[in-house]
C-alpha cells in the first residue's frame, strides 16, 4: 500500500529532475573522466562550447554576445505556442532587454524554446526571417526533429544537464557559427571536474538510459489514460519526453489545488497555465512503483477531494 497524507516531516522527494539525494555519494564516488568532452568535442566541434554552471548562465552568456539595448526585443517562441514560459528564461532575458511572444517588426533576436522535450515544428521558417537565433534546448537534450537539426538551426544553443542526468548543476553552451572564447564565470576547476564525471558515466550508460525513460514514459501513460488523461504533446520515436505532460480533459476541477497535493506528497509538478494540462515527472531514475504511487495520488484525490 501507499501512504496518503503522510506526516510533511517524512514524505519522499520526487523532482521532474532525476537527481536523487542518494546521487550525492554515488557522483562523489565516480572516478574522474573525460569522456563527455570527448563526446561533445565530436557533437558540437572542438571550440564551439563551453560548459556553464547551468541553463541559465548559458542563456546569459549567448544573450551577451549581441550587445543588445533595453530598446531591443527578444521575440520567445515555444513548441506550444502557449504563453507558459519559465522565468529562467525571462529573468535572463530582462537583464538585457525587453521580450515578447510574437516575431514583430522590432524583433532583434528570437529565442526558441524547445518545450518539454518536443522540438518547435516550424524552425524553417523562423530561420527565414533572417534574425538572429538562440535554441533552448535544456529540456531537449535527447530530442530530435526529422531533419536531424535541432540544437543548430541558431546562432547558439543552450543545455541544462539536470533536466536529464542525475546531478544538480551544468550546463553547456554551443556556438554554430563561431569558436566560443567566453568562459563561466561561476564554474571552478573542482565544478567542471564533477560535471566532467558524472555525465561522462551517464552518455556512456546512454542507452541503458534512454531505454528505461521510454519504458517508464509509457508505462505512466498506459496507467494515467485510464483516468481520462491523455498526452499533451504528439509524441515521435525521436522524442525524448523532459516530464510527463498530460491534458487534463476537465477531469481535474482545481490543477493548483492537485499541484498542492501532489507537493504535499513530495511529487514535484506544475499546471501548464494557459491550458488544461498538467505535468509531473518521468524520468530514468524512477520505478514502475514509483510511478504507481503517483497514480495512486492523483487517484485519491480525485476520489476524496476533486469536488
């Protein structure tokens, strides 16, 4: 059975990041290695990337490279043309300039966010307008599109290692058009060393990886479409899901009120505001069990509270 309602001093811990308490001895354990410089050396080309402390001080360093003015504008497109938009992006966006959602005439730049894992369909034709471009692909490190190019549709790109490895900082940030001579001004040597370590062993258990995430994403589905719940977003074979996204359907009457309980249950999630839609974790360090527990919370509350 599960405990529902458990006492907050004693609930468990589920992130829509796989990182685990337990990953704090087992990364410090890792042996140095290289690996993953290599691996990207061969990705993106010795030269054209950097490592960050995070996402967002990748985003900031491309953003510095235009020498934008607080007249500029940064046009934000997402995969789901909703408004949702992470304040991480914004935040770094407003240290520099203004943004908006729409490509206008006085769009300096435009920032594509590949939502959640699922590429934006049309990048050819923000390719078209000529504007410079920086791809968001933090929750879409694994992700593709059928022409093979996300990550170098733009100027820049940038990745969030958290979103899917087991750690709790890095990032990179890749230039397709020129050699990079920034460097991150939070990272020391000691940083880039654990960085260096724990990704190179989890690419190298790539595929062990990638297999446990597809197989945990379905299993959730299979379970949660017997609530009424159906995927948010088309999903493809080259799709690599950043978290469970499901359309509500009008099931749930209050989401922030189910997001409060989930959190009280320690499942971290979030409404996808603007839609119907919610979303909670899957990733490769959770178990079918795990995911079980999370049916049964959501079961719960739709049988005792979704009045």
């Amino acid at each position: 059975m599960f405990i529902i309602n458990p006492d907050p001093y004693t609930h468990p811990d589920y992130r829509i990041s796989p990182f685990k308490t337990r990953d704090v001895a087992f990364n410090m354990q890792l042996k140095d290695d290289v690996y993953a410089e290599s691996h990207f050396n061969k990705k993106f080309g010795k030269g054209n990337w950097v490592y960050t402390y995070n996402g967002r001080e990748a985003i900031k360093m491309a953003l510095a490279t235009y020498q934008l003015t607080k007249n500029d504008i940064v046009t934000i497109l997402t995969t789901s043309e909703n408004f949702y938009i992470s304040s991480c992006v914004t935040k770094e966006i407003e240290q520099f300039c203004n943004w908006n959602r729409e490509i206008i005439p006085e769009t300096t730049l435009i920032f594509v966010n590949h939502e959640f894992g699922y590429p934006y369909p049309t990048m050819e034709k923000v390719v078209a307008t000529g504007l410079p471009i920086i791809e968001d692909c933090c929750t879409t490190f694994f992700s593709q599109d059928t022409n093979n190019r996300v990550g170098s549709y733009g100027d820049f790109t940038v990745y969030s290692f958290p979103k899917f490895f087991p750690i709790q900082i890095g990032g990179v940030l890749v230039s397709n058009t020129k050699i990079i001579k920034q460097t991150s001004t939070l990272l020391d040597k000691e940083h880039k060393n654990y960085i260096q370590k724990v990704v190179s062993y989890n690419l190298k258990n790539k595929v062990q990886l990638l297999q446990k995430r597809e197989e945990n994403f379905k299993y959730a589905v299979s379970k949660f479409v017997n609530l009424g719940f159906t995927e948010r977003f088309e999903n493809t074979n080259k799709i690599v899901p950043n978290s469970l996204m499901l359309n509500n359907n009008s099931i749930i009457k209050d989401l922030n009120t189910l997001k409060t309980f989930l959190w009280n249950h320690g499942v971290q999630s979030s409404v996808f505001y603007g839609e119907d839609a919610f979303f909670i974790p899957n990733h490769q360090s959770l178990s079918k069990i795990d995911i079980d527990y999370f049916f049964a919370i959501i079961n719960e509350y739709i049988l005792k509270y979704n009045r």
